[in-house]
C-alpha cells in the first residue's frame, strides 16, 4: 500500500491536489516564526497556480483601475463650497 501520500483541497481548483503543488506557500509557513502574529501561521487554501492566477487578475484589475483613474479623473468630485444665496 502507498505510505505517506497526502493530498490538500484546492478552494480555486476545487479538486484534491497532491501537497507538492502547494509548496510557496507550504515553505513560507515553514519558514515562519509562529510567534510573530497572532496565533499560528495559515495554511494554504489554495495551489500555487491558483495563487498566480489570482495575483495576475489583482494586477489586471489594479492597472485598469489607474489607467481609467488617469484618463477620466477621480472617480469621486468634490463640490465647491460656497455659500447658499438666502431669499429674501
């Protein structure tokens, strides 16, 4: 029988992946000191390549934001401030 095989969920690819596919982040928690934050390191919820699809998307998602943001303006306006004219 086979000794020692462990598999982890993917929440992105919802399927069971073996261990070595979550290994950047499996390292980094190894790496951490579990003193530094509150509580215990987090494991990894999720493959290293669907770590990399969701740091390309957040990046995408960011640059369009900028470059819209550059084009049209801020997003929010401020109104002017003066004062309201009283009717007599």
């Amino acid at each position: 029988m086979y000794k020692n095989v462990h598999f982890k969920w993917c929440k992105g690819c919802k399927k069971f992946l073996h261990l070595h596919a979550f290994a950047q982040k499996l390292g980094a928690v190894a790496k951490s000191k579990p003193g530094a934050k509150k509580g215990p390191p987090k494991q990894p919820t999720k493959c290293d390549i669907c770590r990399g699809r969701g740091r390309d998307a957040y990046r995408a998602k960011r640059e369009q934001a900028l470059t819209q943001a550059a084009l049209h303006g801020p997003s929010t306006t401020v109104k002017s401030q003066e004062p309201d004219e009283e009717v007599e």
